[in-house]
C-alpha cells in the first residue's frame, strides 16, 4: 500500500463498491477493517477477505464511506467524530455537493475529500464485489476550498492503489457531470425498459441486442437510484428539460412525417455518440464489424477468441446475441477499420461461420 496511508484503512458499508474497495486495498498490502450495519454483509466480505471486523482499538488512516446516499452526510459526520486528528475521511457516493454541505461546518472538514469511482455493476451486495472493479476506471476527486492537501494525496493513494486512474473536479462539476453521462441515461433506460414491462410475448420475441444495450442499467435497484437521482436533482432536472424540448420535437416530426427534422434529431444523436472518449480516453476510431456464428456449447468463445488472437487482429469492442429459435449466438466484434476482411478470411479458413 502507499506510504500515503500509513494505517490501516476503514471501509464503512460493505456492499458492492466498499467490499470491492476492500479487496483492492488488501491485494495492495493494506490492513482493512470493515463495518457494516448488516451483520450478513460484514460476515459475507470478511469471509471473502476484503477485511477483518473493525475493534475499538483500529486507529485508521483512511476511512472510505461507502453506504447509500441518504445516510452519506450522517456516515462522514460519524467518521470524522470517531476519528483520530491525522484520520482522513473520503466517500464514494454518486453525488459530491449534498453530502459536502452537510458536512462543510463540521470542525474537522478538512480532513474529508468525497470522491466517486465511475465503476459498477447491476448486481448489489458484496458477493458481486471484485478486487479488478476499479482497475483502469475513472474515479473523481472532489476537494473543496478547504480541505487539506495532505488529505488530498491520501485520497489520490487509494485511488492509485485500486488501479483507478484519479479526476480532480470540484464537487459541482462532479454533479453536473454525473447528471449527464449517468443518472439521466439510467432513468431514461428505465423509462424505455417500462414500455416493455406487460407486452406481448409475440411483441417481445422480436427482441434483439439494441434493446438489451438500451435498457441494460436499468436493471439496477431502483430504491438505491431513486437516492442517486434525487440526491442531484437540479442538474438532473436541467438536462431532463433539454431532452423534453427534444422529445417534443421528435413528435411533432413523427406525427407530422416531417422525415427532415426526424433526420435532424438522429443527426444530433450520432454526434454525441461520437463525444464519448474512445479505447484509454482517446479519440473514438473507426472500427468495422465482423459476425461470427458460435454454437452455444461450452469452449466455443474460447476457440474463437483464440482464433481471433491468431489472427494478429486486435478486438476492439465485442457484443453477443442469441437465435431465438437455434442454439446459436451471434458474436460481433468490431476490429479496426481496413482489418475486418483480414479477420473474415482468417476465422473462415478456421472453419467460423462469418457475416458481412
């Protein structure tokens, strides 16, 4: 573990992200100590070695709170009351100026920086946890104008030691930030999700892969989101306004045939598409896509990864659908463009099945 931290490291809720924080910490060589209001939880992660039981006599260096957004600004008041004067306190909640305002007055602010990975998963409790969670990810860091540059590094040092890599904004841009590129795709996937809850098995058998990409984080607790969301409301609600602006456009165009101005907002989607970083925060590149029949048998992934890495064709982007009525799926991968035929031609001479 960094020299940052010389204590051990608190991780208070031990859930998906804490015990995943937990994990990392201790594959980096930290003392990890774990609280949880569930005894269930804090028995589930320590019997995954994410940490032991914290006991009165733990004097941590770090404590990380990891608990669900309506308690976060009573948890980081709690932390910082029960710790020592060289204790330095962070939080990995979804929302940064909430939390930091009920926390601001407090005597010891300081020594609490919030930050929040940008890593997840639709599945909750520490049996989902993963030390590799946040490995590559990006994870905000949230000063505020009076917190201690000594707790700043420290934060930096967990975040490093979970293989993150560390985005210094200040708490408004981390909300404003998060409203756009999570919590309004979550709750417009969920609204998009609830068209299909009571359709008709006839209507749902048409079923394919964009409509599983579309509605894919939707299948997070809704109890957790509906606190997220809240908890960022003003920026949530601006960006809710800009896309109802848009929804009426898109009506309007719909129920007039006005193909024109329907063109027009699909145009101004695909450019956003093309706004989200591409491979390690670069620019996005053109890819092309190779399909590939697989036989829905155990190893066929495998043989045909390995063919692929054979190949010498790097992959850049892999999806999986099914045949409904064949045990078979579909496997796209998207390879560099100019390199698609040379990947065709070479799983083909393997004997793959491949669509253009």
């Amino acid at each position: 573990m960094p020299e940052l931290i010389p204590g051990p490291v608190e991780v208070v809720g031990a859930g998906l992200i804490g015990t995943s924080i937990a994990l990392a910490c201790r594959r980096a060589g930290a003392d990890v100590v774990l609280s949880d209001t569930s005894p269930e939880h804090l028995r589930t992660a320590t019997g995954l070695g994410a940490g032991r039981p914290r006991s009165e006599e733990d004097r941590p260096a770090l404590v990380v709170v990891a608990v669900p957004p309506d308690h976060l600004g009573g948890a980081i008041s709690a932390a910082l009351d029960a710790a020592g004067e060289d204790t330095v306190v962070t939080d990995v909640g979804s929302v940064k100026a909430a939390p930091l305002a009920e926390v601001a007055s407090h005597p010891a602010a300081s020594r609490y920086v919030g930050s929040h990975p940008m890593a997840g998963s639709e599945r909750s409790g520490p049996l989902a946890a993963s030390a590799d969670l946040f490995t590559g990810r990006p994870w905000a860091i949230c000063r505020h104008d009076g917190a201690a540059a000594t707790a700043v590094r420290r934060v930096v040092a967990l975040v490093e030691a979970c293989g993150a890599v560390p985005v210094m904004l200040t708490p408004a841009e981390h909300d404003k930030a998060v409203a756009r590129t999570s919590h309004v795709p979550h709750l417009l996937a969920s609204l998009v999700a609830g068209t299909l809850a009571g359709a008709a098995p006839e209507h749902l058998a048409l079923t394919g892969q964009g409509v599983r990409d579309v509605t894919r984080v939707a299948g997070g607790d809704p109890a957790l989101y509906s606190q997220i969301i809240s908890g960022n409301s003003d920026a949530v609600a601006g960006l809710l306004r800009e896309i109802r602006n848009r929804l009426d456009l898109a009506l309007d165009a719909v129920a007039a045939g006005d193909r024109a101005g329907l063109e027009s907002l699909l145009a101004h989607g695909l450019a956003g598409t093309r706004a989200i970083p591409g491979k390690h925060g670069g620019p996005v590149q053109p890819v092309a896509a190779v399909h590939v029949a697989v036989p829905d048998h155990p190893g066929e992934l495998a043989r045909l990864f390995a063919d692929v890495g054979a190949s010498g064709v790097n992959i850049e982007d892999v999806r999986i659908d099914h045949d409904p009525g064949r045990p078979v799926g579909l496997v796209e991968l998207d390879v560099a463009e100019g390199r698609s035929e040379e990947l065709h031609a070479a799983l083909e001479a393997k004997g793959w099945v491949t669509h253009r």
